[in-house]
C-alpha cells in the first residue's frame, strides 16, 4: 500500500479502511487519486473519517479533481461507503469514479451530495461540480453518469430539477452474473422500503433496475438528518438478498 499526503489510509478493523484527508478538505487546484484492488475472493469495506469538504476557489487555481478507480476481481467484494460531499461556496470541483467488477464479484456503494454548509447560511452556493461514474460487470457497461452543476447558470430549485429538496444520494449495488429476473424481484422489495420511507416535501425515495447486473436507489431530501439510517436499511435489505449476510455498518475513528 501507497499513500501520499494529503491522503492518510487507516486499516483498523478486519477489512475495514478508513481515509483521511490530513488537510481537512479539498482545496483549489487539488489533484486527489485513489486507486484500489481487491484480490479474487476477498472482502474490502471503504469508508472515510468525514465529510469531504471542497473549499472555496482561488482566483487563477485550477478546478479541484479527486479522481477514484476500484477493480474487484472476480468473486470479490467491495463496499464502497463514504461520507457526504459538501460543496462550499464558491468551489469548483470535478469528481470521477470508476469500478470495475470481476467474475461474481459484488459491489455496494453510495453516494451523498449536500448543498453546500446549511449552517452557515450556504445552499447550492458553489459555483461547479462535475461528477463522472462509470461502473463495469465484467465487459459490460452498467452505470454511466456525467453532470454538472452550475447553481448560478441553472436553478437546482426548479421543479424539474431538485425542486425544494437539498440532499441527494443514491446506493448502487452490483453482482456480476445475477438473471434479469432476480435484479426485478430486488427492486420491487426495494420500492416497498421506498413507499414507506417517502414522506413528500421531506424525503423522497425510489429503485430501479440498471442495464444490467445491478440495481440503484435514489433519494432526495431536505436535509441529512435521516439520510444516513435510510441507507443502512437499502444496503441490510440488498446485502441479504445477494450474499444472504447481514450489513455491518462502519465503526468510524475521529
């Protein structure tokens, strides 16, 4: 293993990982790799001390990358969980991730985005961030996503858009060689937690199916504060139906 500041890589319980970024956040002109393989038959749960926090762009730095490659070889796990992003006013920020499955091998990861430091007065006060996802079972293409958000040129309030809602997230779960007919029975009992989770004008939920392989959940929400429990129950529910084990959520070091 390999780490250079500002990263600091923390193995401290079994299979868990922790990153930390000793900096605290993602400053101007920031260029953050992560690449990460899982060996054939292992098991790897990744999860971060905090939230990623973009900072404010200087005049004349470059936009902030943090750019992240998985391989899983075949019959591997993975368990990508990290902490929200959160945009501060005023940053510029391109995020890409990248995942590659092997043979049988498993994927579980989420992601949650926030509208910049609430407290403080901030929402979708940045001024870009980019986020590129690109997630492979085996040959195939499964989920591919290219934005970008820029508050000031196109309203993220707008009812086709994020309409009054401030919080994103999503959990994708992938298991390469699983039968269509599997993945629809998924998300099915993944749009039963979703109906009851959904409360509109709080928190908003729902499933469906990827091209292949795997299923993603969605949600949107006015504010973090249940986000992180509702998670936990998708990826439980997920991790029994496709390795018939349990989720352990992450003990995190501060």
């Amino acid at each position: 293993m390999r780490q250079d500041p500002p990263w600091k890589v923390v193995r401290a319980f079994g299979s868990l990982v922790h990153l930390n970024n000793v900096s605290g956040g993602v400053l101007a002109g920031d260029r953050l790799g992560l690449d990460v393989e899982v060996q054939a038959g292992a098991a790897a749960q990744i999860t971060t001390t905090g939230a990623t926090r973009l900072y404010r762009h200087r005049a004349g730095a470059a936009d902030s990358e943090q750019r992240a490659k998985f391989l899983v070889r075949d019959g591997a796990l993975l368990e990508y969980l990290p902490d929200a992003i959160i945009p501060y006013a005023g940053s510029r920020h391109m995020q890409r991730t990248e995942i590659r499955l092997g043979r049988e091998s498993t994927l579980f990861w989420w992601e949650v985005l926030a509208p910049g430091r609430l407290a403080a007065g901030e929402r979708f006060a940045f001024e870009r961030l980019g986020v590129h996802t690109e997630v492979y079972a085996g040959a195939r293409p499964v989920l591919r996503e290219n934005y970008l958000l820029e508050p000031k040129k196109k309203q993220l309030a707008a009812t086709a858009r994020m309409f009054a809602y401030s919080h994103t997230t999503s959990l994708c779960v992938v298991q390469e060689g699983r039968p269509p007919v599997f993945w629809r029975l998924l998300e099915d009992h993944l749009n039963e937690i979703a109906r009851w989770r959904t409360r509109h004008g709080h928190m908003v939920w729902g499933a469906s199916m990827l091209a292949s392989d795997g299923v993603i959940v969605r949600g949107l929400s006015m504010s973090g504060c249940f986000l992180h429990e509702t998670l936990v129950q998708f990826w439980r529910t997920a991790r029994l139906a496709t390795i018939g084990k349990d989720a352990v959520p992450p003990r995190k070091i501060y």
